[in-house]
C-alpha cells in the first residue's frame, strides 16, 4: 500500500509544480523519481525521456506510467498517472472560473512572468544531468572518461537543430542510427 | 467595436449550442464524440503541449463549432499558465465547455489513454529492450540526442527571456540556474521562491505606478 501512496503523492509533486508545460516537467521527475527515491537509476532517466521524446502523449504522464508500472505493475501506472493529473484538474478548473469572472489578473501575469526564467534554468540543469550521463556514461566525470562518438553525434545534433531546425523526432532517429553504426564500426576497427 | 459584438455573437451562438446540446438528448452523443476526437489527437500528436493546442482548435473550432476561436486563445493562456501537462490542462478546459463536469472527466480520460496504453506496452519490453546490445547502442545514439534537443529547447526559451530585457527576469533565471545546479538546491523550493518573487515584484511595481 505505502508504495502507491508513495508514488501518488511523489507525481501530484510532479504535475503540482511544473508550470509551463512539457519540459517543465522533466526537473521536478529527476528530483522525485532518481534522487528521492531511487526507482530509476539517471541511466533509466535519460532513456525515459528518450522514449517519453519519441512517443506522443505530455512528458509527465509519460514518466508516471513508465515508473508506476515498473514500481507496482499496472495499478502503479495508474496511480501515478492520477496523481500527475489530479492537481491540474482542480487548479485549471479554479482558474478557468476565475478567468470567466473576472477576465484578467495581473498578478497570475507577473508570477508568470517571474516563474519562466526560473523555469527555463531548471530545464537546463535537468539537460546538464542528461548531458552528464551522455558525455561520461555512468563514470565519474574525467577526461579519461569521455565518451567520444555520443559527444561528438550531440554536439552535430545540437548544431543541425539550431541551424536548421528540423523535426527533432527525425534527429533523434538519426542519432540512434549514427549511434550505432559508429559504434559497431568502432568495435571492428 | 464591430468584432467585439460579433465575438458576443459568436459567444451567444456557441453557448446556445452548448445548452442545447447539455439539456437536450445529445449529451450522450456529445460525450462520445468528445472522448473519440481527444483520444484521437492525443495518439497522433508527438511534439508536446502547442502542437496538441493547434489540433484541437482545428477539431473543436474550425470543425465541431464547439468553441470561438477567441475562446480558444484565452483557454490555451490558461493552459500554459497552470500546473501540468498543456495536453492535460486544455482537455480539462475544452471538457468543461463542451459538457460540464462530466465533459472533464472525459476529455481527460481521452488524452491520457494513449499514453498510458502506449507506454505501458513499451515498458514491459523495455528491460529486455535495454539488454540487447544492438538497442543499447541504438538508445545511447538517442540519448545524445535527446539532450540536444533539450539544450535546443533551452537556447529559445532562454533567448525568449532575455529578449524581454526585464534584468529580474535575467536575475531569477541565473540565480535559480546556480541553485539548482551548484547548490543543489530542490526544484520545488526553487519554484515557489520564483513564485513569491513575482508575487512581490508585482506589488512593487503596482506601488510604483500608484507613486508616480
């Protein structure tokens, strides 16, 4: 029982405060899911976002069942999805009342407008632990370490989505491939 | 003026077409209709919470009349502006329009259902997934770029940021930057801290104003 009402409460966490929609989400998952609890390792992490990524469906409710299910089977996936989606529920309708009484409040603006910034530096430090784990795989962080092919197939990556901003599902396939082509070219060389 | 009494008009007609709709013999209709069309953009949709804001206003406002499309830009405000998943928080709002409580609770269970079937089914091939070595390879490629698309995403929303040239909003975002990554500091402190800081950020400048 302790483990649904652990992970109910660990993902009402998760969809409590990730304002701002889809990568939002993936800071307050790290803390909950590898940090407080352990259920996934950061390797395990980074592959859920992986799949969360090339699958449809938000972020958050990708990750509630992934680790529900692994945790406690079905119901796990469930309960963790509930508690994902149960504080939205509340607040959106609370707001959308609001929002048709009244129309405008400054005050959600400026909140708003001050959580952004916030957000966007979570994101990148969620970014910094997955980068992390690319670089260095599960070593510790030295130059020995560096994993050359899967830095080298970011750092192309990054530079193709920012220049030419294509479908980033389409670049993720072509880093999977890239992955293992040059890897298996590697091994035999 | 003009288009302000056509939205009242808009407005009039659609709320007519609700309460037609909710009091009339077609709720039933109503509720199937929205649980096929959410369940249906929520399997198709990859790329997150705008993309699945563009479908559902070609399905309920271009096509169903269910919603204004100036309804529409306010419910995807609110949607970006609440806690949770933006698929999640719009099928709670367009429910809600189109049939009341239970119109919720069904375009909720609509958008999460994908989801759910699809990841579970991943998840229980995943560890046999993981352990082959072909996968592996093929899964360490994508993490790579995984993690590009994430610092793509950073490089816009963070030049979003600094475009606006507010030095708090810059302030807030380097500060909660070296909480979080130097000092370790919880997500969730962090968020609430950006949270009082807008709450009093505004009264400062609400004080301003009222001084000047």
């Amino acid at each position: 029982m302790t483990v649904y009402i652990q992970l109910f409460f660990s993902f009402l966490q998760v969809g409590l405060f990730s304002v701002g929609g889809g990568y939002a989400a993936m800071p307050l998952i790290q803390s909950q899911v590898v940090e407080k609890y352990a259920w996934l390792t950061m390797n395990e992490f980074t592959d859920l976002i992986t799949i969360a990524e090339m699958t449809p469906g938000p972020i958050a409710v990708n990750s509630a069942t992934f680790v529900g299910i692994r945790i406690a089977g079905i119901p796990g996936a469930l309960t963790a999805t509930f508690g994902c989606i149960f504080p939205s529920c509340i607040i959106v309708s609370l707001l959308a009342f609001v929002y048709y009484k009244y129309k405008k409040l400054s005050v959600l603006q400026s909140v708003l407008s001050s959580l952004r910034p916030a957000v966007v530096a979570l994101i990148a430090g969620a970014g910094l632990s997955i980068l992390n784990i690319v670089v260095f795989g599960s070593n510790a962080v030295s130059f020995s370490n560096i994993e050359i092919i899967e830095t080298v197939i970011f750092v192309v990556a990054f530079i193709v989505l920012r220049k030419f901003k294509l479908n980033p599902i389409l670049v993720m396939s072509c880093c999977g491939a890239a992955g293992l082509f040059a890897n298996l070219l590697a091994e035999n060389l | 003026m003009n288009s302000d009494e056509n939205k009242k008009d808009d407005k009039q007609k659609i709320s007519e077409n609700i309460e037609k709709t909710v009091s009339g013999e077609k709720k039933g209709s109503v509720l199937l209709k929205l649980f096929l069309t959410t369940l249906y953009i929520s399997a198709f949709t990859f790329g997150g919470g705008f993309v699945i804001v563009t479908f559902m206003k070609s399905r309920f406002v271009d096509k169903l009349h269910w919603i204004t499309e100036s309804e529409m830009l306010d419910l995807t405000a609110i949607a970006q502006a609440s806690p949770g998943a933006i698929a999640v928080n719009a099928a709670i709002l367009v429910g809600w329009r189109a049939a009341g409580f239970f119109g919720m609770i069904t375009a909720v269970t609509g958008t999460v259902i994908p989801p759910i079937v699809i990841i579970s089914v991943i998840s229980l091939f995943y560890k046999a997934f993981a352990s082959n070595k072909y996968v592996s390879l093929v899964l360490k490629g994508m993490q790579a770029g995984v993690a590009a698309v994430i610092f793509d995403v950073v490089c816009s929303l963070g030049a979003s940021v600094v475009k606006e040239k507010s030095a708090f909003q810059i302030i807030v975002m380097i500060a909660a930057f070296i909480a979080s990554v130097i000092f370790d500091v919880n997500v969730i402190f962090i968020i609430l801290a950006a949270a009082v800081l807008g709450v009093i950020y505004w009264a400062a400048e609400k004080r301003r104003a009222k001084s000047r």
